[in-house]
C-alpha cells in the first residue's frame, strides 16, 4: 500500500534498556509494515533499542538533554516538517507536545502513549508532591487528541487522575509479539543452567529497581528451593544489585540464583525456562509477562496495578498472587512447577499483543488508517 505523504511523528526520549524503548522500536517497525512513513524525534538517543530502528525512519535529534526543555525545539519541527500527527511516549512527552503545539501555532493532531499506573507509583510521596505532579497533568491532558493507555488499569488510574472519562481514553495492547520473537528464542542460550539437563530454572526480568520488588522472588525463591532442586535466573541491570546480591548471600542461594544483567536477546532464556515469575508492585502493562506467554513458558504474577489481572484473565492462564506476599507467591511456584498448562494455551491468551495488529490499532486511533 502507499505510504503516507507526510509522516507520523514519534516523540520520545530513549535513555535505557527498559521495556517502553524496546515497545516503541516494536511500534515503529509495525508502522513500517504497514506503509506509514515515521519521523522519530529524539530527546535523547541513549539506547541499545535504537539499533533496531528500520533504514527508512527520519531520526531528529532535538538539541536538549530534558524532555520538558524541549518544547521550542519541537515547535519548530513541527513547523518545519507539517507531520501528519505526533505519538509521545510518556507524560512528560505529552505535556511537552502540548506546549510546543502551541508554540508552533500549527494544528498537529497529538496522540500520547501511556504505560504506567501512575497513582500507584505515586503511593509514597506526600501529598504536596503527588498535588505538584498531578496539576499538569489536569491542565494539559485536557488539550491532547488522544490518550492510548496499554491496559484497562492504566486508562481507569489516568481518567482519575486527569478527571477526564474513561471512555476518552482508548485501550491498545503493547506491540509485544514481533514477528522476528520465535527467531529469537530458538537462537542460543549462553548460560550454562539452560544448556543442559539439571534442575529446573525460573527466569525473571526487568530493572532492578524497587518497581520490580525482586527480594520477594528471592525470598519466595529460597521456600521453593528448601522442598525441591531448582535454581532462579534473574535478567536485567539497575541500582538495586548490591542490595540483592547481599540478600541471595544472607539467605545462602549464591549457587542457586544469578543476576545476569542485561540480555540483548532475553528470548532463549525465557523460552528454556520452567517458569516465569512476575514479582512486580506495580506495571502499566507487563511486556516480558507477555512474551513467556507467547513462548509457551508458564507463568506466575502478583495482581499488581496494572496489567497481569488482564494479561492473566483474572488467573485462568496462570495464578495472581498478591503484592509483596512471599508464602503465596512460593505456594504459586511450586504448584505451577508441578502442574503447568499446556503451551498452546499459553500462547492463546497473548494474541491481541501482536506487533501489527497493535501499530493498525494505533494508526487508527490517530485517524492514519493504513
């Protein structure tokens, strides 16, 4: 089909490994597909994702390190190149597109793309500050063409916040499953636990960072561990290593659990392993749950806001534990190890996370139907 005259311009600032640089690449190359000609402008460009980018995209780097000190920047390319509509990624890129629409007196329709449970990651901060965070948020969401939340859970928390109804925000499901994901998986694993017969492997992933609460795994870990031969892989980098690394010492697991880093490639971990398990305290809506899913790999989740109840259907295609309890979590563990649903049905559950259905959905949404 013939692509687009004028472009679809993808605001975001790629600083990291996580899981929303990952999901744009994916988004991008779904609009690809699909004949859309894609602009990606850039507030910073520090990331392993944008590797993956396809030949054809335009990247503009935006001469600033702050997505909410780029707003004149983006004005002006916004009256330079006239895109068709303009996706941000993340709030403060939908505020930011905001202003810079203003600034540039131009008419681009805005769409933002939101992925976190918000007043949940909010929970602990004082009352000022969650006030300080949520004006924006009342003032300017108001003024965007379209809100797309990953999840039921996040369109409900963002209605809330921003008082706006539920029903101006639509639900579209991450761009999880590429075409190129099976590929992946079946190249090979260089960890030696999955290379060889042994005890079973439960594999996590994600920022090691308090969102992901991993000492729970660990801790539910160390139960499943004291009943059976097993052993914990954990994929992902962040700033809460020593601390974990320090908590698989004083529990006695440093030849049972490994923190392996980041993974370029965390496919031919997730589709060797027993089990996948999701400690998180929060999501918007959890990528790498999707993908073992989609792999065949059985899974374990907390019911965190938001996404896993979703993803998991409330417990029909694996258990939903509560947040931050390590007995039900174990319990979860050792009864999916011994009874674990077929593969087929696994992979039944993800079929709406497919790449170009998710990238159609999103084109649609911004009134761009491929």
């Amino acid at each position: 089909m013939p692509p687009t005259p004028s472009p679809l311009a993808v605001f975001a600032s790629f600083s990291g490994t996580g899981g929303v640089e990952r999901m744009l690449i994916n988004l991008i190359r779904g609009f690809v597909d699909l004949g859309q000609a894609v602009d990606l402008v850039l507030v910073r460009a520090e990331s392993p994702h944008l590797g993956r980018l396809p030949e054809s995209v335009r990247r503009i780097e935006l001469a600033t390190n702050h997505t909410l000190l780029a707003a004149p920047a983006l004005a002006r390319y916004l009256r330079a190149r006239r895109p068709a509509a303009l996706l941000a990624a993340k709030d403060r890129a939908g505020r930011t597109a905001v202003l810079a629409r203003a600034l540039a007196g131009t008419g681009t329709p805005l769409a933002l793309r939101l992925g976190t449970n918000l007043s949940t990651a909010m929970a602990g901060r004082a009352a000022v500050s969650r006030w300080l965070r949520y004006l924006p948020i009342r003032l300017l969401y108001p003024r965007l063409d379209r809100i797309i939340a990953v999840s039921a859970g996040v369109a409900q928390d963002t209605a809330r916040i921003a008082r706006l109804s539920a029903a101006s925000i639509a639900v579209i499901r991450n761009p999880v499953i590429t075409p190129e994901l099976a590929a992946q998986a079946a190249q090979p694993c260089p960890h030696p636990w999955l290379n060889a017969p042994g005890p079973p492997v439960i594999c996590a992933a994600g920022r090691l960072q308090r969102q992901k609460d991993f000492p729970t795994l660990i801790r539910a870990f160390a139960r499943v561990r004291a009943g059976r031969d097993c052993r914990l892989l954990i994929l992902g980098e962040g700033n809460a290593r020593p601390a974990l690394a320090a908590l698989i010492a004083e529990l006695g697991l440093a030849d049972q659990v490994a923190l392996v880093g980041f993974q370029s490639n965390p496919y031919p971990y997730l589709a060797r392993a027993a089990l996948f398990v999701l400690s998180s305290a929060w999501e918007g809506s959890p990528n790498v749950l999707t993908e073992a899913l989609a792999l065949g790999v059985p899974v374990v989740a907390t019911d965190c806001p938001s996404g896993p109840a979703e993803v998991l259907d409330g417990g029909r295609f694996g258990p939903l534990v509560p947040v931050g309890d390590v007995q039900a979590m174990a319990a979860a563990m050792a009864a999916t190890l011994d009874r674990p649903l077929p593969a087929a049905v696994l992979r039944s559950a993800v079929s709406e996370y497919e790449q170009g259905r998710s990238a159609r959905h999103y084109l649609e949404a911004m009134g761009l139907t491929p």
